[in-house]
C-alpha cells in the first residue's frame, strides 16, 4: 500500500522548522543533489522517479518504516543522491530500507543519520541489490550532537563486474553496532573505508562479513580508529573465499591510533579461504603519537595539544583522501575537525 498522503515535495531548506534546520549541515544541502529526506514518517524528495514508498506502519512502541528505491537500467546519474534519515521522536525507530540498483548504473549516494532527542534508540535494516555492470560510490556520515544508539544491519549483494565504494565515518555516538554482510560474485570488487572516532565512554562494535562467491573477485577493507577518550571498540572482520572463487584477492588493514592510557579495543580479523589461487592479507597496527615527532615539533615551537591535533587530522586524511567528489571533500573535511577541535 503507497501512502502518498505522508510523501511531498521539497526544495528549500527554509520550509523546515526551526529544530530540524539546525541539524540540516547547510553547506552539503546546498550542494546539486537529488535530495531525499525522511523526517518521523514523512518523506519529502525532489526526484520524483526514484522513490517508491512499500508500506508505512505502527507497531506498539516501534514505528516501522520501509521503503525502497528503484533505480532504472542504463542510467548515469551525475548529480549525488543526498539521502537524510532525521528523527525528533522519543520512540523506538525500526526502518528497513530496500535498494534495487539495476543494470549499467553509475550513481553517488550520501547518506547522513541525525537525531534530535537524546537517548534515541534506532534500528535500521539495508537490503542493496546490485546488477551487473554498475557502479556505487556511498558514503556514509554518523555525526551526531546527541547521546544515541544505533544497530545497523546491511546486506549487500554485488553482481558480475559490479563495483562498490563506501567511505563510512562515525563521530561522537553512544553506542553502535554495525553488522554487514557482503556476497562478491565473479569479477566484483568492493572497497570499504571507515573511520571511526568515539567520544568519552562510547561503545562501537563492528562485525563485517564478506564472502567471495564466484572468481576473480576483489575486497579491500580498512578501518582506522582514533581512541582520544575512554571507549570500548570491538572490530571483528570475516573474509571468506569459496572453492569456486578462484584468483581472488582480499585484504583486511585495521590502524588505531591513541592519545590516552586507558581504553578498551579489540581488533579480530580472519580469512577463511577454501582454495589455493588467492591472494590475502591482513594487518593490525597500535601505535601512540612517537616520542621523536613529539620532541621534535616541541622544539619548532608548537604546542602539545597542537601536535596532538596535527597527528590525528593526518591520520584521518589518509581516509577522507578517498573521497574525490568536488567540493565535499573539504566539507567533509571541515566538519570533523570542528568536532574533534572540542574534545582533543
């Protein structure tokens, strides 16, 4: 059933309420984009073709949502896709959201998370088909002002020669669990990029899974963490390489880097492989701010805390490099350091 009552038409930032605009980052709204956002159970967009709503529905405490996008073959879309998930609701949120990207399609997708009430609790569930031939660029942004929980499931399926991009940035959240699922058939490749920077106390959890099908497939995955405060991280990553997925490469890189003495962090990478063709690596670094870069930056006259500073913005540009896209780069850039620059 299609609820075209909760569905309208948006352009101008301005139509929004106070509480929600400032949330909204200016800056990357006013970019050319196909903007689609889901306040509560309303939906507003500005592409009408791309977005159909499946079902709409309230169960007790939870509010479900679900909907799915159906993206049509043989498309080059060449403005990004701005997607915005706000919610200003004391309730539970369930949201299970459906991506069909067809044949032959190149598309840039954003998505951005942002709550308004404190102690939300947010559960989303992602089922992205890729066909054939196609190519996504994603990137993912959890910036948030406010104490909150996430648990975040993906299940991504990429078809002959399609290709997937994901930088992921987590800034400043309570507690999050991110569970992904990732099945790679026959000359796929997937590149996974995550930054992850949790503020005092917080909870990050991370189980990746991905499975090489069929051969010549290509997985690269890596995860730096910046640990400036106490927090409990847990990465667990799974490469898994079948007997028919023959001359397939992987790669599992885990950086952390800490400025303080008491935290808590777990990295546990695997590989499973069940053939002999393959090419595989993983790698874990700790490392702390080196005592010589520290001595010698002290003697040209910088400040500790500036130094502090300079290593973890160099740390994670190696990342935010990854992000070619004109202009969002340096705003990108510009928003974690004005969160970092409050709590380093």
């Amino acid at each position: 059933m299609i609820y075209t009552n909760n569905i309208k038409n948006i352009l101008n930032i301005n139509k929004f309420n106070k509480k929600t605009k400032k949330y909204i980052i200016k800056k990357i709204y006013k970019l050319k984009s196909i903007k689609i956002l889901i306040i509560n159970e309303n939906i507003y967009y500005t592409y009408k073709n791309l977005i159909k709503i499946l079902n709409i529905k309230k169960i007790k405490k939870y509010n479900i949502i679900s909907f799915i996008f159906n993206i049509f073959k043989n498309q080059n879309i060449k403005k990004i896709i701005y997607f915005i998930l706000i919610n200003n609701l004391n309730k539970k949120i369930k949201n299970i959201i459906y991506i069909n990207i067809k044949k032959n399609t190149k598309i840039y997708f954003i998505e951005q998370h942002i709550l308004i009430k404190k102690n939300n609790n947010i559960k989303y569930k992602y089922y992205i088909n890729i066909k054939k031939l196609s190519y996504i660029y994603y990137i993912y942004l959890l910036i948030n002002k406010k104490s909150s929980v996430y648990n975040i499931d993906y299940y991504i399926n990429l078809n002959k020669k399609s290709s997937l991009k994901i930088i992921n940035i987590n800034l400043n959240i309570k507690k999050i669990k991110f569970k992904s699922k990732f099945y790679l058939n026959k000359k796929s490749n997937l590149n996974i990029n995550t930054i992850s920077i949790p503020n005092n106390k917080n909870k990050f959890i991370f189980y990746n899974k991905i499975i090489h099908k069929f051969k010549i497939s290509k997985s690269i995955y890596k995860h730096n963490c910046l640990i400036n405060k106490k927090s409990n991280i847990l990465i667990n990553s799974l490469i898994k390489i079948n007997k028919k997925a023959k001359n397939s490469i992987s790669y599992i890189i885990h950086k952390n880097l800490y400025t303080i003495k008491k935290f808590n962090i777990i990295n546990n990478p695997k590989i499973k492989i069940f053939n002999k063709y393959n090419k595989c690596k993983h790698k874990i670094t700790m490392t702390n701010i080196n005592k010589n870069i520290i001595f010698y930056l002290l003697n040209k006259g910088i400040n500790f805390n500036n130094i502090k500073k300079i290593i973890s913005f160099s740390f994670i540009k190696n990342i935010l490099k990854y992000i070619k896209i004109k202009n969002l780069n340096k705003l990108i850039n510009n928003i974690i350091i004005k969160e970092l620059l409050k709590w380093i």
